[in-house]
C-alpha cells in the first residue's frame, strides 16, 4: 500500500462502503455509487453535496464521514 492510499483510504475499503445500498438505489439515474470511476469522476460534486448537507437525501453524513470523502479526494482518489 502506499502513502497516499494509507493517508487518503481506498474505495473499496474505506470510500464505497460510506454510500448504503438506498444511497446507491437513489442515484442509479445518474451514476453508480459503487462503481470506482463513476464516483472519481463525479468526486468534486458529490463532496460539494456533502458538504452541503443535501447529500444523501435523507439525512446529512456527519462531519467525520465528510472528511473521510474529502481526503479521499485530495489525496488523488486511490482505488
């Protein structure tokens, strides 16, 4: 593994169980959540609907589950 996977996570391990099997269900119209290059490539808006707080729909992620996405983000989205 390297630094950067260790300091930003993975998304298999650490990105794509965030997103629940409702989550995923409710956004199949547009990309899938669990898919790796589906999220990579809509990365900065998704964060952005985070951190907005309208993203999931039915609830805000709290800030720790925020960070975990945004480091994931910065750190060059590791697979």
């Amino acid at each position: 593994m390297s630094d950067q996977q260790t300091a930003s996570g993975s998304f298999e391990n650490d990105i794509r169980p965030l997103f629940r099997d409702k989550d995923r269900q409710r956004m199949e119209w547009a990309f899938d959540l669990w898919r790796y290059e589906d999220v990579k490539e809509n990365a900065p808006a998704i964060l952005q609907r985070l951190e907005d707080g309208d993203m999931p729909c039915d609830e805000s992620w709290p800030p720790d589950r925020i960070a975990t996405f945004r480091s994931w983000v910065q750190g060059g989205m590791p697979k």
